[in-house]
C-alpha cells in the first residue's frame, strides 16, 4: 500500500479533476482508516501539490452546505512527474 500523499497524488493522474471531497471518496475503501484523510489534511496535500506545481485549480465554488469546494487537476507535466516517481 503507497503511503496517503501519494495515493492521493496518483488518484489525480487517473482523473480530469478532483476536489477534496472527491478524493476522500475515492481513498476510503483502502485508506479509510488512516486519521489524515479527512477534509482538512487532503486540502493541505492538494495546496502542497500545487505550490510544487503537481497540480493547479481549475475551478471553485460552494457546495449545498456553503462550505468552498475547490477542483484541482494534473496538468500533463505534472501527472507525467507524478507517473515518474509514484509507480503503480
């Protein structure tokens, strides 16, 4: 099993685009169990990536319960670094 961060990086070479919510649901049937994925902790992975230019926002807006939902995707350089040094 590949440590959180980079599931959570690799989850975004397998997608257009994400937000935070999204990857939590995709990650809980394997990593359910671990205590850093929850909203907080997968938004500071996500902002990480993108300061390290892994990923970049695409889109924003609220969702039905007025909190920020944020999409981020890989653009190809970034997936393709990700695919170097994350292997499946």
């Amino acid at each position: 099993m590949k440590p959180l961060n980079y599931a959570i990086l690799k989850h975004f070479t397998k997608v257009k685009e994400a937000s935070t919510e999204d990857v939590i649901e995709a990650l809980k049937g394997k990593y359910g169990n671990f205590k850093a994925l929850n909203r907080k902790d997968v938004l500071a992975a996500l902002m990480t990536a993108e300061a390290n230019g892994l990923l970049e926002e695409t889109r924003f807006g609220m969702d039905e319960a007025g909190t920020l939902k944020i999409y981020y995707r890989a653009h190809k350089e970034g997936a393709d670094t990700i695919n170097k040094y994350i292997k499946d």
